[in-house]
C-alpha cells in the first residue's frame, strides 16, 4: 500500500471517530449569519482581569463585556506564544499537527482556515494586526479580504505613536499602538457594513507584551511612590535573570498599566461594534494568545513554558438574545475551541480533524462531563534544546520536557494538584504514580494523534518556510522570536 493511502486511511479513521464523537449538533440555527468580531489581546494573563479576581482596576470595559455574556474560567492556550497559538485558533489543530511550531513556518496547505471558509459562505473578512510575528507570509491571510499586517509596524519605525519625544522609536514594542489599531479596526467595521454581507473581523492588540511602557499618567498610576530605575524597557534582556521583588512589582505595575490602556480602547471598539451592528446578530469574542511569566518559576516573558503563567487565558463569548449573561464556564476548554464551534455554527465544511472542541453545550448553559484533557505545548525555534509539554485533566497537571521524544531517557515528568497547588511548585509524581502513568498515556495520545493529523496534511502537500524579508526579520529579532538562545 502506498504512502498515500495509509494517511487516506488514517484520515478516513480520524473522521469517523470524531464524526460519532459530536453527531448531535448543538449550535442555534438562524436564517440571518451573524458579524463576528475576534478582539484578541496579546501576552494578557486571566488572572489580571477584573472580571477573573483580579484587584487592581485594569479592565473595567472588559469587566462590563464579561457581564453581558459567557465567561470561561479554566482556558487554555496549546502554546506559549503567538503564531502557533493564533495558528491553532483558526484552524482547530495543535501546532505539532497545523505544521506552524516555529516563526519560518507555513501553514500546511491542505489545512484549513476559519476565515477561508467563512468567505465561503459569503462573510467578509477582515484583519488588522500589530504583532510582527503574525505576518501573512505565514498562511494566516487566506480568506482575508483584508489583511493589514502592516500599517501598524510602518507607524512605529516611522515614530507616529510615540507618546513622548525621549521614546525609544523602531519596533511596535517599544511604542503604544492601541490606539491606531482602535482607528484602524473603526475603519476596517466601516467598510465591512458597507458591503452588504455578513463579516468576520480580527482585531489584535499588541501593548501589554513587552516592552512595558503605557502612556503617562498609566506608567505609574498603580507604583506612584517607586523611585527605582525600572523603566519596562529591555526586559528581553531579563528573561533568565529576572529583577529585585522592588523592581519585579513595578514592572508588574508597568504591565497592568498596559492592559488599563487597552482595555480603554476595548471599550471604545466595542462601542462602535453596537453602534454600526446589530448586537443580537453579532457574536464578540475576546481573548488571548499566551499569558506572561512574572518569575512565578525563575524566568520572565513567555515561550519558556507551559506553566499556568504562559497558557492560562482569558475567554470571553457575548451574543444578546442567544447566549445568557453573566454565565461563568467552569469547564476546561483551549482558546482553539473557537474553531470547532464557529464550523459547527455557520456549517462549513473541512474541520473533521479539528483537534479543538465545540463549545455550544456550555455557551447555551448545558454541563457537560468533566472528563476532558486538553495539552498545552512549548513550541519554538528549531535552536530550542527542548520540548516541554503539559496535559490538564480536571484537578492535575502532567508535564514531560524532553529533547526528542517523550520516551527519551533523560526526559523530566511532574506531577501538580493544581487545586492545592495553583502555581505548580510541589511536585507528587512520586506519590501519586498511577495517576502519572494515566495521564502520561492520554498525554502520548494527543502527541501521536498531532503527528497522524500532521502526516496526512503532508502527504497532501509539502510544508513550506516563510521567506522574509531582512526588515521582517529584524522585527522578529528584536522582540526575541529568532536567535532566542544568544539573547
């Protein structure tokens, strides 16, 4: 039997199972397709949000949007940075199987993606995007009507945004962009409701990744009294060797500044989203990508590890009239959960192998089992020595770091109770060994049911790498997404 026809056959296997697994279908059915708004907040921890305990006042517009709808409380990410983790939201995969682990990669043709199939069905699609990880060389701008992965980064290099005359200019890490992304996603919703369709909008705000720098007077609205040296710039520089707990507080007061100033431009979107659409036909999600590390485990940033700090994130679901308000979700769901459930909702084709779950049992107020396990992976440049990854099933957490592969000697496992133990800092593998061994299995599952996934997206065509320009290439650099073991 040919190489082929073993993935058609695996292919035809994945299908069936998952087909049995979800044959009753939950979504509403309307006669009219709903807008749909992706607002999506880069490097933006839940637990930082009002609306998640969190007691500074950073975000009371996400707050309020939070009360207007449904909010999952145990979200996840599949991985611990950008592109793969958007990757897998758009196309229902872990990065080990859509083929997008490192920032050269492309999506593997054959994989589809939410925006290619809402064209499809007759949306108008449009993108405004402020992280240069996210270039559309990457695979992301199929289906796009409109991808603007650039106005944002031209700003920056050209010193629009910056808020004072002694700011470093060049990179959008070093400037504020909310407001231009606020602008131009205005602009972008004007245009959608002139065509006459339905449309899908990505917006991603960018300024609470680092650098840590919000406009005056929010540099210092939540560390007034700090008379340190600690100005949120060259954190990259930090990433191993994190600061004094004094200058730790004020860059995470530095931090919360940046979400406070985004969430103002949430809330000036949002009210331009009610005021040209319809809010009963128009479905609004938030979310986020990855979390940040504060040195919760030695380290800062993200793309170090799949702990709680790097891939728990915020999601929020608002649709008046359909979904119910003030409903808090305290099933385990991935932020790649998006995926599945707008297939199931606007009925396009192409999504069988969608690793993701529908998430209408939950966002129409049913409980469902709490049975499921999701994975989270660290995904990086071919120059990172090791892989770590985590499995989450109910109270626990599994993770196994390894160079190759996960029977490997040399490869580390722990054990967390995360009810116990939220922050995982103890480790009982030791006494809790079959528990280990289950979830280590379910764990082994997951990575070879990836590479299956992946195999047969090969086979119907090859994987490519983005070729990028050196300007593209120096914004990556410098925001550490290439050449991150000499930083």
């Amino acid at each position: 039997m040919s190489h082929k026809a073993i993935c058609a056959l695996v292919f035809l296997s994945f299908v069936t199972v998952r087909a049995a697994a979800g044959m009753q279908c939950m979504a509403p059915r309307l006669d009219v397709p709903p807008n749909i708004v992706l607002i999506a907040i880069d490097t933006l921890r839940r637990d930082h949000l009002g609306c998640y305990g969190y007691k500074r006042p950073v975000s009371p517009n996400i707050d309020r949007f939070a009360g207007q709808g449904v909010l999952f409380e145990r979200c996840y990410s599949p991985a611990n940075w950008t592109l793969p983790s958007f990757v897998s939201m758009f196309t229902g995969l872990m990065p080990t199987a859509h083929g997008v682990p490192q920032s050269r990669s492309v999506i593997l043709p054959a994989v589809p993606t939410i925006a290619e199939q809402l064209k499809k069905k007759g949306y108008y699609c449009t993108a405004i995007i402020s992280n240069p990880s996210f270039v559309g060389k990457c695979g992301l701008s199929r289906g796009f009507d409109v991808y603007d992965d650039y106005s944002i980064h031209l700003g920056a290099e050209l010193g629009m945004f910056a808020p004072t005359s002694s700011q470093d200019l060049g990179f959008v890490n070093n400037v504020v962009t909310g407001e231009n992304v606020t602008q131009q996603a205005i602009l972008q919703l004007t245009q959608a409701g002139k065509t006459g369709k339905p449309f899908f909008m990505f917006v991603l705000y960018f300024d609470p990744h680092d650098n840590y720098i919000p406009p005056a007077p929010l540099d210092r609205k939540f560390d007034p009294e700090y008379k340190g040296k600690m100005d949120g710039r060259r954190i990259l520089s930090m990433r191993k060797k994190p600061p004094s707990d004094r200058d730790m507080q004020h860059l995470v007061a530095r931090y919360d500044g940046e979400i406070l100033y985004t969430d103002m431009q949430v809330g000036k979107l949002l009210k331009k989203i009610d005021a040209v659409s319809k809010p009963e036909n128009t479905i609004v999600i938030i979310l986020s990508d990855h979390g940040e590390a504060f040195a919760e485990h030695k380290l800062l940033l993200h793309s170090n590890s799949v702990y709680r700090e790097e891939v728990c994130v915020p999601m929020i679901w608002r649709w008046p009239g359909v979904l119910p308000q003030g409903r808090k979700v305290k099933s385990l769901v991935l932020n790649m959960d998006i995926a599945k459930t707008l297939a199931e909702l606007v009925g396009f084709d192409g999504f069988d192998l969608a690793q993701g779950e529908s998430l209408w049992p939950v966002l129409l107020g049913k409980d469902i089992p709490e049975g499921r396990a999701i994975l989270s992976q660290k995904s990086y440049d071919d120059d990172t020595p090791w892989h770590h990854w985590a499995l989450t099933r109910s109270n626990y957490r599994l993770h196994v770091e390894f160079q190759k592969e996960l029977f490997e000697k040399g490869a580390k496992r722990t054990l967390y109770d995360i009810s116990q133990d939220p922050w995982e800092t103890t480790d009982i593998l030791d006494s809790h060994r079959e528990m280990g061994k289950r979830m280590f299995l379910l764990l082994k599952a997951k990575w070879d049911e990836s590479m299956e996934i992946q195999e047969y997206y090969l086979s119907r065509g090859k994987s490519q790498e983005v070729k990028m320009t050196s300007e593209e290439r120096r914004r990556l650099e410098t925001m550490g997404y290439l050449n991150r073991m000499e930083k």
